[in-house]
C-alpha cells in the first residue's frame, strides 16, 4: 500500500488558532462576513453545534452566536500551504495537490527508504509538520486513490487510517452511496428509488446490470463499490479553470454596476493566469439569478491572453447581451479554452500597440503587488463617492 490522502484538519481555522493561541479554546469560524457570507471553514468545536463549511453564514451564527467569525486570508494559508507541500516532496517527487490543503502522494519506491514503511514516513511527516508548522493533518493509505481519500476521513483530526486490499470491499459495503465520488444530494436520492442505499448494493450486480440500469456512470460507480480505481497520482496537475465571481449582498439589476464588478472579476482573473502561466482562449460569464437558477454564456475564440482589458472586451458584450432590469445575485467570469502562456497578448499591428498594453498591465500588476490590490484602480471600475450637498 503505497497511495497517500493528506488532508489538513480544519486548515483556514487551525492557521488562524495557531497566530492567535487565544482562539484556542473557542469557536471558530472562516467565512463571508456579509449577509450572503458562507462558512469557509470551522473548527471542530464550532462542528459541535452543527456548524460546517459551505453552510450560510446567517444560518451558522444562529446556531452558534457565541463563535468567533473571521474573513479568510488566503494569502497567509497559500504560504502555509507551500511550506506543507515542500515538506511533501521531499517523501516523493509524486505529489498530485488537489486544493490548497489536501494532496495525494504516491510513495511507491520509497517504501523502506532510510528503513522505514510507507506507514513511518506519513506519521513522522504528520509529526513534522505539526511540530514545525503548527498544523494537523489526517492521513489515509492504502492501494489507491479512491480508498485513500476514504481512509483520511475516518478518524479527523490528527487521524492516521489504513485499509488494505483484501478488507476494503467489506468495509465499503456497509458504507453510503454517498461515499462514492461524484454522489451529492441528487445523486443520492436517484440511486435510492433505483435501490441502491448503500455501497454494498452494487455487489449484488454485475457490470453489465449497472450499466443497464445506471447508465454510462454505472460502470464508474459499480467498480469504486468494489474499490478498483487505477488512476495513478500525477505529478503535475493541469490547470482546469480559473475564475473569479462575487455574491452580492443585495442583489443587483443595474447594467453599469455590473459593468464596473465584471472588470473587477476581469483583473482578478487575469492575475491568477499570470500565476499558472496558462493564458485564456475564451471567457465565460456566469450569473446567477434571485431565485437561485444558473446562466452561463461562454464566448470561445479570441486571441490567448493574459490581459485583463482583452478577457473584458470579450466578457462585456456577453453581459450587455442579457436583459435590462433582471436582477442578480451572484457575477463570475472564468476563462476558458486554457492554453500555455508562451505566445499570448502578440503586440496588435492593425492599431500599433507595439506591446505598450502588455507593458502598462505589467507595470499596474507590480505596483499592485507592492501596495496592495487597491493601490491602482481602472476608470470604469471606480466607483466616485456622493457630493455631499
């Protein structure tokens, strides 16, 4: 058993009890501040009173109105998370990260290495980085992905499971299709009026009937019931998507509004592609209406970039397209059709830019990362204060 699941215990509220040691003993809570603010992260005392992550914010104050709430810092948890993952790589160059504070790692050929078991090396790794970091992981191992990340559940925080070959079919029996990857609410309830309740429901069929009777993703969920997984962990992981979007705290129908948080989403999208040195080929926009339902407009085929001025002269005619007046709840833009940087943002001979664009998003992205993120503001997107009469 060579495949590891490491996944820190409570990450965003165990950084923050760790600078602030009198928050140990209270609860605490990482989150959205504003009335539409969800929960980020909580610890394991404010999980006692039924808080978890993903949950409105309102709804998790209410049930725990004592608990200490704090806006992220995703600046201070990527440092974390980098001082973690350096420490990961030097167990095995196989480190497959799947956020900011949960990897994979396949420690095949180090096995034995310096005389210690797989098993070894992930509990002093864990003593590590508890020791020089400040932080709690959980640890599952076994014989592959599917069940490792299973194993790393069971026993948080500071939790260290196993499950081998020969047990993880029983144990995977007993367990609820939700435990399958990919199964959420909806999934779930499909699958119980098909009788599927638990895992150990698949057993009961072979390949063939769970295609027949689930479709192309039966064979997917038939053979994690039985715990076959072959994906190997990889290394390098390709950037899926990058993408910023912002709920508002009312809801908001004014076009030039929108405009202005559209070319704000722009700026923060074209940073983060700076940062995975990938450039966009497309943009999507994405809003969400007041009475939840979803709307997305891609538009495909532009010139691979990097710059936010080109990914919002192809995100604002999306937007304009939409009707006057509907209100939203919720702007995103993403870009799409990601693509290596080499080559992207070629100087615009029709209009003689000779580069001066690249050159003026270059300058702002420095003074930006020296002042702040505020420190210089387009046009557009600043928003004037009202003349006191």
């Amino acid at each position: 058993m060579n495949i590891a699941h490491v996944d820190c215990d409570a990450f965003y509220a165990t950084v923050e009890k760790r600078d602030d040691p009198s928050l140990n003993d209270k609860p605490l809570i990482v989150g959205g501040l504003g009335p539409r603010g969800v929960v980020s992260t909580c610890c394991y005392i404010a999980r006692t009173f039924g808080v978890r992550s993903a949950m409105p914010m309102s709804r998790a104050r209410k049930l725990c109105p004592h608990a200490v709430v704090l806006p992220p810092d995703m600046a201070k948890y990527a440092r974390v998370s980098r001082e973690i993952r350096t420490r990961m790589m030097a167990l095995t160059p196989l480190v497959e990260p799947l956020s900011i504070d949960e990897a994979f790692l396949d420690l095949s050929g180090c096995d034995g290495s310096n005389g210690a078991s797989a098993a070894e090396t992930l509990v002093g790794f864990a003593r590590c980085v508890e020791e020089e970091i400040g932080v709690t992981v959980s640890i599952g191992l076994s014989y592959c992905k599917f069940i490792a990340k299973l194993a790393s559940d069971l026993n948080k925080p500071r939790g260290f499971a196993s499950l081998q070959r020969n047990e993880a079919k029983a144990w995977l029996a007993e367990q609820s299709v939700t435990r399958l990857w990919g199964v959420g609410r909806v999934g779930r309830e499909r699958l119980e009026r098909l009788g599927f309740q638990v895992i150990g429901d698949f057993h009961r069929i072979d390949e063939r009937e769970a295609v027949l009777r689930l479709g192309e993703d039966g064979l997917r969920l038939w053979r994690l019931a039985h715990g076959r997984d072959d994906r190997a962990v990889q290394a390098e992981r390709e950037t899926k998507s990058v993408s910023s979007e912002t709920t508002f705290d009312r809801d908001v129908s004014d076009k030039a509004e929108l405009t202005r948080i559209l070319l704000t989403q722009c700026d923060r999208v074209a940073t983060r592609l700076r940062k995975e040195g990938v450039a966009a080929r497309g943009v999507t926009l994405k809003l969400r209406l007041a009475d939840f339902s979803l709307r997305t407009r891609t538009r495909g085929g532009i010139r691979a970039t990097q710059l936010a001025p080109r990914l919002f002269a192809a995100a604002k005619p999306l937007l304009d397209a939409q009707p006057e007046g509907v209100a939203y709840r919720l702007l995103g833009v993403a870009a799409a059709d990601l693509t290596p940087a080499e080559g992207a943002d070629p100087d615009d001979l029709l209009t003689g830019d000779n580069g001066r664009e690249r050159f003026r998003e270059a300058a702002i992205a420095s003074l930006r990362e020296r002042f702040g993120p505020t420190a210089v503001q387009r046009g557009l997107a600043f928003r004037p204060r009202p003349t006191v009469k």
